[in-house]
C-alpha cells in the first residue's frame, strides 16, 4: 500500500532534500523516515502556497496501523509455529489408548469391538457387514425402521482373532432409495507421526488418522 502526499521528497544525511526515485515503496518506510519527510515538506514548502498537512496527518495514522498489524502478524506467526512444535508432544498422549474416529476399521480384541454408523434420513433397512483383512465376513447384522440419527454396533465373537476388521454400511429408505450413512470405528493407537505439511497423524496397526477425524478417546 503506498501512502498518498509523500512520495517526492526523501532526507539525505547531510540534511538536504532529494527526489525519491520513480518507483519507490512508500510502504517500507519507517516511522522515523516518514516524521523526516513529513517535515521536510513543510520546512521547503512555499509559505506563501503552505499545503494542507491533513494528508500528511492521514498518512501517519495509516503508517501506524501498518506497523501494529504487521506486528500482530508477527506475534500470530510465531505462536502458530509454537503450537506446531509442541502438537506432535502432545499427541503423544494418544499412545496406548482408544479413539473413536471417523472411518470403518475397527479394533476388536478378545472377540469384542465395537463401531457406530450414522443415518443422515429416516432408513426401512440398515445391513451392518463386518469382514476380516481377508474379505469374509465374520458377521452381519440387520437393522428395520430406524429413524435419522447414530446408533452403536456391538461385535461379540470369542473366535474373532485380535486384530482390525472393516465394518460396511449399508442403508435404504422406504421406497429402497438409498440412505446416506457413515461410519465411526475404534482404533488403538500405537505411535503418532507429523509429515512435512505440519499435519498430525495417530498412528494404528492398519491406517493413519489425521487428528481432526478424532471424535472421542477411551471411553
């Protein structure tokens, strides 16, 4: 942004005035250079033609506003890259335990897991498939009439092996329209990782999931 009224006139040292070169940057002025030219102006300006000094006066509150928000930007740039320093530590804290997230891979161990999916409508019919890593499918289950909203599906096979399975969701309405639903697993979480973008991740045995697909931990 250049400020209007003072582009003409810059202070040499030996305190005469010079011609600011076609092209330069008002923008980069300092507070100090800027009080310099401002009274430069009116030491060489013709008394008998004396100039309004408001401009010189606009342009000096606008010079002000420029140094606070360039320092507000300062100061949010610096605590945004504290908070990325410090976010891997504090994901940390996610190690060992379970989270709730949004995605169809869930934890099952001593043949108990658990998900839940959600209905964006009203659904006649809600086929729950959980398969294993191969494909099979382990158990189904089968829902009627249910009305728009989230609902918990529980897993309870003692011969289910340790390990994650995919839970497929499948709805539709009364006149077999089908019903938008999405899914929400446990996972356990083993490490946590930050890539180059900055962006966190909590690290699984199948999968990486980005911390703001987290809805819930332990519990």
């Amino acid at each position: 942004m250049e400020l209007s009224g003072i582009d003409s006139l810059k202070l040499n040292d030996d305190s005469t005035v010079k011609v600011v070169p076609a092209g330069y940057d008002n923008s980069k002025m300092t507070h100090d250079e800027f009080l310099k030219v401002l009274l430069a102006n009116i030491q060489w300006q013709d008394p008998l033609e004396a100039q309004d000094i408001s401009q010189f006066i606009d342009d000096s509150v606008k010079l002000r506003e420029m140094e606070v928000l360039n320092s507000f930007e300062t100061s949010v740039d610096k605590m945004v890259k504290a908070l990325d320093s410090y976010s891997l530590f504090w994901a940390s804290d996610f190690i060992g335990k379970e989270v709730q997230y949004s995605g169809n891979q869930t934890f099952v161990k001593d043949g108990r897991g658990r998900a839940v999916f959600n209905l964006s409508s009203p659904a006649s019919q809600v086929r729950v498939t959980v398969l294993d890593s191969s494909g099979n499918v382990v158990e189904e289950k089968l829902f009627t009439d249910l009305s728009e909203g989230s609902y918990p599906v529980e897993i309870d096979n003692p011969s289910l092996p340790d390990g994650y399975y995919t839970v497929n969701v499948s709805a539709t309405a009364s006149d077999g329209s089908p019903v938008e639903v999405t899914v929400e697993s446990y996972a356990l979480v083993e490490g946590v990782k930050r890539e180059k973008d900055g962006k966190v991740y909590a690290v699984t045995g199948v999968s990486e999931i980005p911390l703001d697909e987290i809805t819930a931990i332990g519990g």
